[in-house]
C-alpha cells in the first residue's frame, strides 16, 4: 500500500486503532463489576480476587514501553495484529476458567497484549496521518481510550443482568475478530529505517523491570498502605531500576528512549500533564463507583448511566486542536488542568445529597479531560523522533498507565 493510499483510508485506519483502544478501556471497569459473582463461582480468596485485577495491571503497565521500542524495530501493525491476537486468545480462556489461578494468568497475558496494541495505535497515527491532522486524530484516539470509563459499567451491567461472568470477556471476541480484519487490510507496516543498530536488551529488561516494580508498589500501597514494607521495598527498587535505564540510555549507542527526548520540557512537561489527568480521573472514579452504589443505592447500570457525563471529552477532544492554533498548547493544557481542578473540588464536596453536583464535575472532568489530553499527547508525539514514535507513544501510555494506578492508590 503507497503512502497516498494510506492516507485516503487513514480516517478508517483510525477507526480500526480506536476499537482496539476501547477494549483496553472496558476490561478492567467490566472485571469490577464481575468479581462479586467469579467469587462465589470460583470460590477465589480475597488475595486470589486482587490479582485477578492486578496480574493485568502488572503485566500491562510493566511492558508498555519494552514493547513501544519492539514496535519501532520490528513493525507496529505487527506487533499491534499479534497483541490483538493475544487479548482475543486469552479473553477466550478467561470467560472459561474454571480456578483463581487460571483467570490470573490469563489476565496477566491480556494485560502483555494490551501493552503490544496500546503503543501501536499511537505510532501508527503517526505514520499514518499528514502533521497537520495528527492533532485532531489523537484528540479522537484520546476520547476513544477514555470512552471505556463510562461505558464499562454500563455494558458490564447489562451482561450481568443476563448472562453468567464470563460473559464480560467474551464481549472483547467480536470487536477484536473485526478490528483485526480491518487492520489486516487497511493498516500499512511501518518500523525504523535505521535498524543498523543491535536491540537495546539492557535497556529494556531495566524499563521493564522498572515500571512493573513501580506499578506493583502502587498496587500494594492501595491495598496496604504506603508505609508497608513491601510498597517501600518495591517503590525503591523501581526508582533505582529507573534511574539505572535513564543512565543507560544516556551511554549506549542504540538507546530504546534517546535522552535528548526525555530532556525537552515539551516531552516531559506534557508526560507529567497527562499523569496527572490519569491520577485524577481514576482516583475520582475508584471513589465515584462506590459512592452511586453503596452511598446513593443505585444498581451497577444505573450507577454506570450516571458516569456518562464524563463524555463531554467527546466535545472538548475535537476543540482541543484549534484552541491549540489560537492560544497555544500551554495555554490549552492548563485550561484543561483547571477544568479538571474545579471537578475534583466538586466531588470532594460531595454530601449524601449530591448526585447534581456529582453529574456536573463529572461535566466538568470530560471537557478539561478532552482539551489537555489530546494536546499533551499530540506535543509528546511531535517531539519524538519518528524512528521512535512507538518508544514515544509508549512513554504516554505508561504516563496514563502509572497516573491511574497512584490515583486508585
């Protein structure tokens, strides 16, 4: 396919990148919903129940940017159809386990394949989109990746209502079967040019390392505090592994992540914005679940019903880019930034009467959600070199991927 063709079908390219996001979205918000009943079917421990969520945490945030750097070097349609591949394969075993400990290892080989396809779909953007679209193309990939957040409770209830709990897996079969033959036929193969270079094995096994021992201290700390020794222990190993890659990246020859990229304040800068955006929503939204079922009484459908006003990032997504022309990317993530502020001080006001209030920062939340995050994550992919775009993206997968965890923390 020549790079004319690509971009005539970029728009139904990125409808293919989007369906393949949004199944990243649902899993975890569905799972939720589902563990009352795996509990009583498996008859799985509280610790057994936790892993069931975490092993795809773990496996998910760990490898994010060890399989952004593979994409670059050895394709990223093909590292984006074998993740696909391997979510579908495993989802399929997950609605059929049958023990604890079988769910938590597939869980954990659905989380490696949502680390394959999330950096992908960015890289390919922009291999696949002119600069001057790149903009509204990720302010669409940016409200599609959010999109799970409100529409999990709502497919997982109805699921629920009807069906048995593996039913919250088997859902991901159709939209995986139709993405991958959309992308066998319309996304073209990309990868760095320059593959002079050896693969940086050091420097992935210390990311990999890194990230996945600061994710699992996240996960500890939310569930024994921050003064536990284990989320001490794995917090220190994280930030020593972490500095170890940043020096290593600094002197080996073919870096994964070249240092000039993590120095500029654009990349760095937008990094931290977007970490930030993940903290607060998940943060307000671990507390938000709770607060519509066991404070207001709702049915998981109804409290789901009631998180859909967050989809006003579908209006500010679209408004991001041109504000972004006129006012400038500073400009357009702090006013973001603050929307999301004015959010949180609403929600954190909240009484056993509040559900108005709750619905408008919630209001609030998607329209600074889709103004700052589709800028911050366009400003981090303009500066990565596009021999590194997949290393890139996964740098801004992994800023939503840690954000999230420290808020439910």
């Amino acid at each position: 396919m020549d790079r004319s063709t690509v971009h005539r079908h970029r728009w139904k390219i990125l409808a293919v990148l989007c369906m393949s996001l949004v199944l990243i979205g649902l899993d975890n918000l569905i799972l939720n919903l589902a563990l009352p009943k795996i509990q009583t079917d498996l008859g799985s421990s509280s610790t057994e129940m936790q892993w069931i969520v975490d092993s795809y945490t773990l496996a998910f945030g760990g490898l994010l940017l060890l399989c952004g750097s593979l994409a670059d070097r050895f394709g990223r349609r093909r590292l984006l159809m074998a993740g696909m591949v391997l979510f579908l394969t495993f989802s399929l075993a997950a609605a059929f386990s049958t023990d604890s400990t079988t769910l938590i290892a597939v869980r954990a080989a659905m989380g490696a394949g949502a680390a394959m396809i999330m950096p992908a779909t960015l890289a390919i953007i922009k291999d696949v989109f002119p600069a001057e679209e790149q903009a509204k193309a990720i302010g669409i990939w940016a409200g599609t990746a959010a999109l799970g957040v409100p529409l999990g409770p709502v497919v997982g209830g109805l699921l629920l209502d009807h069906f048995w709990w593996g039913s919250v897996f088997l859902i991901n079969a159709p939209v995986v079967v139709v993405a991958l033959v959309g992308g066998a036929l319309l996304i073209p193969e990309s990868r760095n040019r320059d593959r002079s270079g050896s693969l940086d094995l050091l420097g992935a096994l210390l990311s990999a390392a890194g990230l996945a021992a600061l994710v699992y201290g996240l996960v500890e700390a939310s569930r024994n505090g921050w003064t536990d020794g284990i989320t001490l222990v794995s917090l220190a190993v994280s930030v020593t592994l972490l500095i170890g890659f940043a020096l290593w990246e600094r002197h080996t020859p073919f870096p994964m992540l070249s240092p000039e990229l993590l120095r500029d304040k654009r990349f760095s800068g937008s990094a931290l914005a977007i970490t930030a955006i993940s903290f607060g929503m998940f943060g307000a939204l671990f507390v938000l679940t709770q607060y519509l079922q066991f404070v207001l009484a709702h049915e998981p459908l109804e409290a789901g019903l009631r998180l859909l006003p967050i989809a006003t990032m579908i209006v500010g997504a679209p408004l991001s880019p041109r504000l972004v022309e006129r006012i400038g990317l500073r400009a357009v993530v702090a006013l973001g930034l603050s929307l999301i502020t004015a959010a949180l001080l609403l929600t954190a006001g909240a009484g056993t009467d509040s559900e108005p209030r709750i619905l408008w920062s919630l209001a609030f939340f998607g329209l600074g959600m889709g103004l700052a995050m589709p800028a911050a994550a366009d400003a981090m992919l303009a500066a990565a070199p596009s021999g590194q775009s997949g290393a890139g993206s996964a740098v801004t997968d992994a800023s939503m991927q840690v954000g999230g965890a420290l808020g439910i923390a």
